[in-house]
C-alpha cells in the first residue's frame, strides 16, 4: 500500500466499506432466499456496494482487495443479467468472499500480503462452473487454462455500469455503441501505455502538458494508473516506473503517433470489434488476478491454480492459510472484532446540533456565574447555578443519545451466523427479529455481541432439533428462533427463544453428578428451575459433543458474567419439548447508572438501581417476629413469601455497626442471628414469639434495613446498616490488583464528597453466596413454610382501647377506617350513630358487648366502617396499632365470650379477634331490631364446611346475613355426612381446603363421583389462591376459588352459583 | 551482576527516597507520576491483603497498594506523613502507600550494588533492583514491576 495515502482518508474508506459489507451480507441472504425471482434493485445495490469497494481499495492501491472485490463484482453481474441463478451455492462463496473482504479491510495495511487465491478460485469456480454445469474445482482450473490460452485479460474495471462491456487486456469497460460512436466518427480507439516518470520527469514536461499534448491528437477518453506497479517510497528511484494506460479516441494511425506521441508501437492496441465480440458480457469480467496468473502461468508453465502470482508471499502462505480457516471457522471473533473495531460513529447532524446550541448555553450560563460571582450577588449566583445545573442534565442526555445504537447492529449478524448454522447441522431455521430498532449505549452494543452470540447459536445448536426428529415430534420441520427487543421499565429486555426440545432439567442433573458439582442428596431435592440453572454454573456444559459452531469451551457461566459485567441479568425458562427461552435485562448505559447508596460500618455501598426490587425497614419490635432462620439461611416474609436474607457485613466480612439505644453510643454489632438480639450463638426457635412480655430493645437504631435485590433466578435481601440516599453514579473500573475480587464489584465510582465507593454486583454476590442452589435443604423447609403460610395468613388490623389490652379484626370484612371527632357523634334513644357519607350509621364498642376494658377517652378515635347486609355500622377504637400480616395461631377456647372470636399472639401480645358480626347482632337484639332477611335467599341452604372456628363463624355469619340457611361442618367427614343428610335441600357448598380427617379436594371428589351430585356448585375458601391448588381443585371438581374473607367476591360468588343452578 | 546491568539500562538519574517501616526505598524518579497527600482510603473487602483500598485521583479510581503489608511488617493507621505515590503500571495508575517520602536526590550510577538475599533480615531482594550507597546510609532501589506483578 502507498504510504504516503492519508490515514483520514484511508480510514473513511475503512468505515465505509464496513458499512458496505455489513449490509451485502444481509442482502445476499434476501438474494439467496428470493432466488431467480430476486429484486433487480437488491442485486443492484450488492453491486455497487462491491463496486464502490473496488474503486475506493484501486485508489488506494490495495490490490488484493480490489481483486477479490472485481472477481466478487463478476459473479454479481452475472446474477443481474440473470445469466446465473443465485444458487445457494453461489450465495455461499460470495459470502465467504465477503468475510475475507472484511477481514482485509480491517487490516487494509496488511491487506496486500493476504492470501485471496482460494476465494479467486472458488469466485471463478462459481462464475464458470454453475454456467458449464460442471465441477466447481475443474471448472477454476478449466476455465483458468482456457484463460491462459487466449490472450485476453483485463486489468481491474473503471465504473462498469450496465449495457457497458468491459474489452480485453485493457483496464477500461467500453461499451460496444461506445466503440461505434467512435467509429462513426471515423476514429479509432486505441489504449496506450505510457510510463509516467519517462514522459514528464524525464522528458521535463508536466502532467497537465502531458494530457495537453494527447488532448491535441484525439480525445482522451479514460485514464489509469497501475499503482500495484509503482512500488514503494523506499525503492530506489530511479528504477521507480508509474504505469498509465489511456483511452484515446483518435484520426490516427498507429504509424503516425510513433514519434510523436508514443516511442514504440508496442505501447499501442487497437480496440476492434472483434475485440469485443471475443470477450461478450457473460466472459468477459476477467480481472487483473487472471492476467497474472497467465503471467505466472507463462513464466512458470502451468503452475497449478491455486498458486497465486504473489510468489514472494509463498512461505507465509500456510499460516495465512490456517489464519484465515480460523477466521472463518469462528464467525462470532469475527463478529466481535467488527464491533469493538469501531472507532468512529456516525451521529445524525440534529443531535450535533443540539449539542451545539446547549454548549453554547453553558458558555453563557457560565459568564452569567463568573459575573455574580464577582459582584457577589447571591440571588443571580443562584439563578445561574440552577441554569447550569439544567444545561448540564440536557447536555448529559444528549451526549448519551449520541452513544445510543440500534440493536440491529447486532440482530443483523445473526441472519448469517443463523443461516450458516442451520447449513453446517442441516436443520432449518427461520429467523424472526423484533425490535432491532431499540437503542442501547454503545459500550453495550459492543459487549453484548459475544454472549448474545453465544445464545444464538446453543438455541441453533442444541435448541432445535433435526427436522427428521421434529417431524416425528409433530412440530413444523423448521424451527423458528426469535430474537425480541423491548424496553420495560426503564431497561431494554433482549429475549431469545427457540421452539426448540427445552432443557431437560433430568439430564443436566446427571450432568452435574457426573462432573461432580454437587452431591446427589443435594440434586435429588433441587426443583426444576433449579436444575436448569445449573447451566450458569461454571463447569458446566451439556453439548454432547463439542461441534465447530457450538460452544468451543465457553460456558453459559461466562455468557451470564459477560451480562452481568455489563449490569444485565439473564433469566432462563425452559419446557421440555417447547422450546427454551433466555431473557436478559439490560441497562439503557453503562456510563451513568442510577444507584442506591448504603452503607455498612463506615463505609458506602452502592447497589446499581437494576437490580432493585423494593426497601424494607422492619421495625424493632417485629425483627423476631418477621425475621427466621432456616437451616442456616435467615429468612423474612414477604407478602406470604420467604426471602432469603444475607448480611451484607457478613458477605464483605467487616464489622457492622449499630446506635446504642440508651446512650447513642455506636457499638459493633455482634448479633449473631438476626432475629435475636441478644448475641447468642444458639439459635433461638420462633417458640420466643410466645413470650408475652415487650421486647426490652425495642428501639428505633436496631431496626432492620433491608433492601432487596434481583439476580436473575433468585431474589434475595441484603442487609445494610443504613439506606443513605439513591444517586445517579458514573461508573469506573477497578484495578489490577482488584481483578480478583471483581466477583463481589462492579466497579467503583465517586461520591459527592470525592471519596471512591464500591459498586456492589449484587448477581455474582449471590452466586457465590450460592443462595439459590446450595441451600435446597433451606429451600425445601422453606417452600413447606410458605405453605403453611398459606393456609393461615391472614391480614389483620390490630388496634387498642386500653394500654394492655389488643385487638384484631380481619381486615378484609372492614371497608373503611375512619377518624371520628367525639363531638360528631350522636346519642339517640340509647343508640350512637354519627354521619358517614351523607347517612347515619350505628356506632358500636367492643365493651358494649365484650367483658373488656372500656376505650380510652381520647377526643379523637377511630371507627371501622363494615357492612352486614345492607347494613352499615362503625366499631370504635382508640388506638391504631399496625395491619399485621403474620401467620398466627388462634386460640378459640381461652378467651371465649360474645363478641370475641378466640385469641392469639400478636406482636408478643396476646390479642382479641374481634366477632364484628357478634357485637353488632347481640346489640341489635337488644334493642329489638331483627335484620330482615333478603327474600332471594331463604329458600338456599349452604353448606359450610370450615375447621377453624374463627373463619367458621365469620363466614357463616356473613352468609346468613345476606339472608341465606347456613348450615356447618367441621370437616370433610362431617360435610359428607351432612350433605346426606340434607342431599336435597342443600343448593351449594362452601369449603375449606386444608382440614383435619378430610381435605376440600378429597371431599369434593367424593361428593362428585361417589354421590354423584355433579352439578351442585361448590366454592373453595382459602386463605391465599395459588394456582398449583387451584389447578388441583378444579381437576377435583371445584367449582370456583374465592379468598376465605373477601366477602364480597365470597357471596358474588355464591349468587352468581345460585343463579346457575335456578336456571 | 545482572541486576546491576538492568538498573543500567533503566538509566537512573533520580532516586525518589521514601521509608517503609525502617526500610529506606529508592524509586527511579522517572516511574514517579506525582507524590499526594490525598490519603482518604476507601477500603475494598475481600482484596488481597496487599491492597490499602482506592481512592479517587482526579476522577480515576486509583488502587493503594500497602508497602508495609508488601514487605511484611504491620499495616498502620494513616498518619500525617504519610504520603501516596502514584506511578503507573499495565495502563494504569496504581498508588504505593509510603510511610513518608523524604527526598528525591541526583544519583551516581557508580554507586549502585546488587541487594541481598533479604534486606533487615526480613524483606525478601526480590523486591529490589539494586542498593545505592549514599554517605551514612543505604537506599534499596526498588524494583516496581515486580512489587506490582501479583
């Protein structure tokens, strides 16, 4: 290559030209796909594509790219003129050529020594064999001794456009009506070979006389220059030739230009007709590559073809050989070198703009804040801090929208790595992409390529099956792989399913026994997700064996820290026989990333705002009753959920810290189990929630903050000494010597203050923490806990009258709660009522009815608001305490009186459930007033069947209200019995499912096959509705689920039942 | 002696004098980026014990490597004196936690002699290029590459 080429220019016609290419390769699948029938534009735009790759790489004087690009641009003609079918084949050459096109592109410095010869000659194979029908490989050698036989060649082509017939041994195209044109004229066309330096330097004249004097004699029609024979700066100069060829239209004979404007004839040829005619549009694209091989070939007599005339580069042909076969073989360390190649971007000139006009603003915000500055006028300094503070935000999302790519950058490769994938297994795959125009940073883009790849290709590889084995699996013989873009709260979400044979979890838990990963009680236990996850493991791969295109020993474990580095997690969901689907989450940019600021001891943490579900603080006093240890894994629920919960001092192994309550003091914190205070290294059972008496350290410091965290499987909370403030964070990389614990970092950034924080990278914290897998047996206790919470969690408003003594009611009876002003209410005839919401409703006390502890008299106090029937009616309290949402065990004899359903431990207390229902009843039979029952439902009698008292009650007394019989059981056995009993008059059930003797289910399968009562409607209560139960209640024959307290949708329920059965 | 060649080659003019412990180091001027006061050391858990912690250097995050834990004595708290010297390495900057750093002098290249097996009979050789000889005490040149390299 000429030196002295400028790197600017050089690199643009870099840039360009991977453009370019970056789009041929699409287009020749389209091309390949469409066939005979293809778009003449599609074809048109590959060829000027390599067209214009031709022209810039001759000017550059990179010759092997302009030979292999001239050899491409042959078989492209071919294709338009439709004198060769894009056949698979031919598409695949083309292809291939355009790898090595890149591949020399990316290095054009050293582009020169690149062995092209096989391409050449597969180029050739394709141009002559497919019109011959005959062997590739006898058809480049063939067509090559053909070649060598006539005389005919041309040096590379000026811009060949169509109707242009490009003539031989001769750098130029002309086109036949051109050479007519000429001849009409009576002129002749000749081509002239000067050397340059002899005719200016040498001969004193300059370039522009040079032309003049050929100007003179004819026209001068088209000029070129040989670069590949001028040599190099360092040669000696005197030697140094420059070859030009004109095209010259000119009255002269050859005889009468000897002497004046050519020295010899041989400098000479005529172009004849016959010329053209011998080299006709479908022979005639030869290319330079041929003339010097006929050149090698008539130096050293027939060498076989596929030496090339590039003899000096002969001993480092192998290791190209094997270089390039390296290359090929591996199209994602192709792909990825296109992508982190990019050292210039375009950017729309809009957002330049943009960027402009706000720097420009900033350059005046700033005068503004040095003039204040100087006359010291605090309300302008002010005002100009805040305009900067502004500019700067605008300027910051702008400079990010400049960073911003589509995903089609990326999406787009994959048609080829698909499409050569689906070739190389035989199976067929059809490529959906979505999305591709959602923009990401371009960092991401960059570094999301490798491991997308890797998805891509396992979903190719492993995912989808044979089409032999997907016929006999009834599926379509082509599978269909889908890559989804999407934005979601704030993130992009990259999603690539495969309609594939899933991921057998069976198989990867032989797999990891096999290798050792874990012991077999420990597989045995784990559940389907967490068998599946294995394969983020380490260690893990579950290829049968290792193929050219699949995994080339690189684990899903690096393709899940890949994203990970990059802030992104990838969840997996897999169901055998359909398919597999990946999803990762990414950040918009890597750059600026919204954070959470903890800290533990005295040091700041920082949590990436991805990975953040939601922040906890328990209360003191509910740390024992909300915080469990299971095995060794503390735990807190949730909503009817167990989290796992690591102490984020624990992990990083320093000293937690915690504010004394009585002196301030701050101490270290050596709490050994969470939910136990008082420093024992023994594990105390949740048995302490029994103790009645106040927890002594009760106290605003020692409250547990907790912030949980999302990694990709798993969810889990960490626990930090305090949550400080969220912050928007650059974010910066740690060191050499940090590499190692880069498991635990994401890397660092700056605070406010100027002090260096860590970035916690909560996903890998978890991996290694091995939260997810390892503590199956935790797992496993916690699953059976959940379900008991289940079956006994309710929500309940805790409320007080007097200091000691506690009240529940079930919050789901309750409408509304109320603040109530003493002086509103009303006394009448011995009955309260106060106004609410434009009618009177009757207020109650728990003591009017209960033999409890009268209200506080406090000036103000609150009212429940409920409804019973079509009554409403206000039960007052006095102090609101909490809607506790815990698993409690109700004691339905100690307390037992009217008004009061049983009692139970409540935040360490013992508490009264409140009998809503019971209270108002007791007082409206008191003064006399009957609840006149709907009519529509005397005439139904409801079965309940429901073991605990409490719900029970509740229950029934809700129903009845509403006008309906109820009547009760205490189990399934008894159900049945009554159902019996009363088979005819009964018109519904309601039933609980987890019950002594007999369960729902058991009793619902009975009364449907064994008394055959198989339209009687029969509504499940539970406590909480999961869907595995409610898929086993319906197989039972349930007919509908409803929440155990929700009386509305109970009794819409049993109405809507009801109406069923009337018609 | 090969060592004494190296420090040849690295042609030193200057020798940045700083004490580790009782140890009195010399680094090639040269390799000195800036010597700062900036010791406000955020502490990275679970790093090699090596590793002081980072700190913020202008916007980078800048590794503080402990020359006392390098060279096997105690770690101390931070004290007035102490001073941080950057220097780079593979890339980047990386700064060398000195108890204080006392000159920087003009050097004789006759003056330098291979270092011993260990130096105060505790700090491994291997740590130093070579000893300057300067009137009433020695200096241990030294070598940063391999102080740095894990």
């Amino acid at each position: 290559m000429p030196e002295n080429i400028d790197k600017e220019i050089l690199q643009t016609f870099i840039d360009e030209s991977i453009e370019h290419l970056e789009g041929i390769e699409n287009d020749l699948l389209a091309i390949e796909e469409q066939g005979t029938s293809t778009d003449q534009e599609l074809i048109n735009k590959v060829f000027r594509a390599i067209h214009s790759i031709k022209g810039a790489s001759g000017f550059f004087g990179l010759t092997k790219i302009s030979d292999l690009s001239h050899g491409m641009e042959n078989i492209l003609n071919k294709i338009r003129n439709k004198e060769l079918p894009p056949t698979s084949q031919i598409i695949n050459v083309l292809l291939s050529s355009v790898d090595t096109l890149s591949s020399m592109i990316n290095k054009p410095e050293e582009s020169n020594n690149v062995d092209i010869s096989e391409d050449l000659i597969l180029l050739k194979g394709a141009e002559t064999g497919a019109a011959s029908e005959s062997a590739q490989a006898e058809a480049a050698a063939q067509s090559d001794t053909e070649k060598a036989a006539a005389p005919i060649s041309q040096e590379a082509a000026a811009p060949a456009t169509e109707g242009m017939e490009p003539c031989a041994d001769i750098p130029f195209s002309i086109a036949a009506d051109d050479l007519t044109k000429v001849e009409d004229e009576g002129k002749m066309l000749y081509t002239i070979k000067y050397d340059l330096i002899k005719e200016t330097v040498d001969k004193g004249i300059g370039l522009l006389d040079f032309i003049m004097n050929l100007q003179k004699v004819g026209t001068l029609i088209d000029t070129y220059i040989d670069f590949s024979l001028v040599g190099t700066l360092d040669a000696d100069l005197d030697s140094i030739t420059i070859s030009l060829t004109v095209l010259l239209a000119t009255v002269l004979e050859v005889d009468f230009m000897v002497g004046s404007i050519v020295t010899s004839e041989d400098q000479v040829i005529q172009i004849t007709k016959e010329m053209l005619g011998d080299a006709p549009a479908a022979e005639a694209p030869e290319k330079e590559e041929k003339k010097k091989e006929e050149k090698t070939e008539k130096e050293s007599s027939r060498m076989p073809p596929t030496s090339t005339s590039d003899a000096i580069h002969q001993p480092e042909k192998e290791t190209q050989e094997k270089e390039k076969k390296e290359q090929k073989g591996d199209i994602v360390a192709d792909l990825k070198k296109q992508l982190t190649a990019s050292t210039s971007l375009r950017i729309s000139v809009k957002l330049l703009d943009a960027l402009m006009t706000l720097t420009g603003e900033l350059v005046l915000a700033r005068n503004q804040l040095v003039q204040s500055l100087s006359v010291n006028d605090t309300l302008l300094i002010e005002n100009s801090t805040k305009a900067i503070n502004l500019i700067i935000s605008e300027l910051q999302e702008t400079v990010m929208a400049t960073r911003m790519q589509p995903l089609s950058i990326v999406f787009n490769k994959y048609k080829r790595i698909v499409h050569d994938l689906a070739k190389a297994s035989g199976k067929k795959i059809n490529l959906l992409i979505e999305g591709e125009s959602v923009e990401l940073d371009k960092t991401i883009i960059e570094n999301i390529a490798d491991p997308l790849t890797h998805l891509v290709r396992n979903a190719a590889d492993h995912g989808i099956e044979i089409p032999s084995q997907r016929a006999r699996n009834g599926k379509d013989e082509a599978g269909t792989l889908k890559l989804h873009a999407f934005h979601e709260a704030g993130q992009v979400i990259i999603r690539i399913s495969d309609d594939g044979g899933g991921i057998d979890h069976n198989h990867i838990k032989d797999t990891a026994l096999k290798k050792g990963l874990f012991p077999k009680e420990q597989l045995e236990k784990m559940t389907k997700e967490e068998l599946v996850n294995i394969i983020f493991m380490p260690g893990f791969s579950t290829a049968e064996k290792v193929t050219d295109l699949s995994g080339r020993g690189v684990g899903m474990d690096v393709v899940s820290s890949n994203f990970s580095k990059l802030g992104g997690v990838v969840d997996i969901s897999t169901s055998i026989g359909k398919g597999t689907t990946f999803t990762i989450k990414l950040p918009l940019t890597l750059a600026i990333i919204s954070s959470l600021l903890t800290s533990v001891a005295d040091s700041r943490y920082i949590i990436p705002q991805v990975n953040l579900l939601e922040l906890i603080r328990v209360p003191p006093d509910q740390v024992k009753s909300r915080i469990e240890k299971i095995e060794d894994v503390h735990v807190i629920r949730l909503r009817e959920r167990l989290l796992p919960l690591v102490r984020l001092s624990d992990v990083l192994d320093v000293k937690s810290i915690y504010r004394d309550p009585e002196t301030g003091e701050v101490l270290d914190d050596r709490r050994y189990n969470i939910h136990d205070r008082r420093g024992s290294k023994e594990d105390v059972s949740a048995d302490d929630n029994k103790r009645a008496t106040p927890d002594r350290r009760k106290n605003f410091d020692s409250a547990c903050n907790i912030v949980v965290v999302n990694a990709g499987d798993i969810q889990y909370g960490l626990i930090v000494d305090t949550i400080l403030d969220s912050e928007e964070i650059v974010v910066k990389p740690l060191g050499y010597h940090l590499s190692e614990c880069k498991g635990l970092y994401a890397g660092a950034t700056i605070l406010g203050d100027g002090r260096a924080a860590l970035i916690l990278d909560v996903v890998n914290l978890c991996r290694q923490l091995n939260l997810g897998i390892t503590n199956s047996m935790a797992k496993q206790k916690m699953i059976q806990k959940e379900k008991e919470l289940e079956r006994d969690a309710k929500l309940l408003l805790v409320v007080k009258n007097a200091p000691n003594e506690q009240f529940a009611f079930p919050l789901s009876l309750i409408s509304r709660v109320e603040k109530v002003n003493k002086k509103d209410i009303e006394i009448t005839a011995g009955k309260r009522d106060i106004k609410y919401r434009d009618e009177s409703i009757l207020l109650f006390k728990i003591e009017d009815v209960a033999n409890v502890a009268p209200i506080d008299d406090e000036k103000e106090t609150f009212m429940i608001v409920f409804n019973m029937g079509k009554r409403t009616s206000g039960i007052m309290f006095s102090h609101l305490i909490d809607i506790a949402d815990i698993d409690i065990e109700i004691d339905e004899s100690t307390f037992q009186q009217p008004g009061i359903l049983g009692s139970a431990i409540i935040y360490d207390k013992t508490t009264l459930l409140v009998d809503l229902y019971g209270i108002v009843n007791a007082k409206l039979e008191e003064w006399g007033i009957r609840t006149e029952a709907p009519a529509e439902g005397a005439q139904h009698l409801i079965l309940l069947v429901e073991d605990s008292n409490f719900f029970r009650k509740n229950i029934k007394a809700f129903i009845a209200e509403e006008g309906f019989n109820v009547i009760t059981a205490n189990d399934g056995v008894e159900g049945l019995e009554m159902l019996e009993k009363h088979k005819d008059s009964i018109s519904l059930i309601i039933t609980d499912i987890e019950m002594p003797r007999m369960d729902g289910f058991e009793m619902t399968r009975r009364i449907r096959e064994e008394l055959h009562m198989l339209s009687i409607p029969i509504i499940a209560v539970t406590a909480l509705a999961g869907e595995s139960a409610e898929k086993k209640g319906f197989e039972a024959g349930i007919t509908d689920y409803q929440i155990k307290l929700d009386r509305d949708r109970v009794l819409a329920s049993i109405r809507k039942y009801l109406s069923e059965v009337k018609k | 002696m090969d060592d004494v060649k190296e420090i040849q080659n690295e042609v030193i003019h200057e020798l940045m004098i700083f004490k580790v412990h009782d140890v009195l180091c010399g680094l090639n001027n040269i390799r000195v980026k800036e010597i700062n006061r900036n010791t406000r050391i955020t502490d990275v858990p679970h790093s090699p014990p090596y590793v002081r912690g980072v700190i913020n250097l202008r916007g980078d995050i800048v590794t503080i490597i402990d020359m006392r834990v390098t060279f096997g004595f105690e770690s101390i708290e931070i004290n007035e004196d102490m001073r941080v010297v950057v220097v780079e390495f593979m890339d980047e900057n990386v700064g060398l936690l000195t108890d204080r750093v006392l000159d920087i002098i003009p050097v004789d290249g006759n003056k330098f002699e291979a270092p011993p097996a260990k130096l105060l009979k505790k700090v491994s050789g291997d740590y130093f290029m070579s000893i300057y000889k300067r009137a009433g005490d020695l200096i241990a040149v030294i070598d940063i590459e391999k102080i740095l390299q894990k």
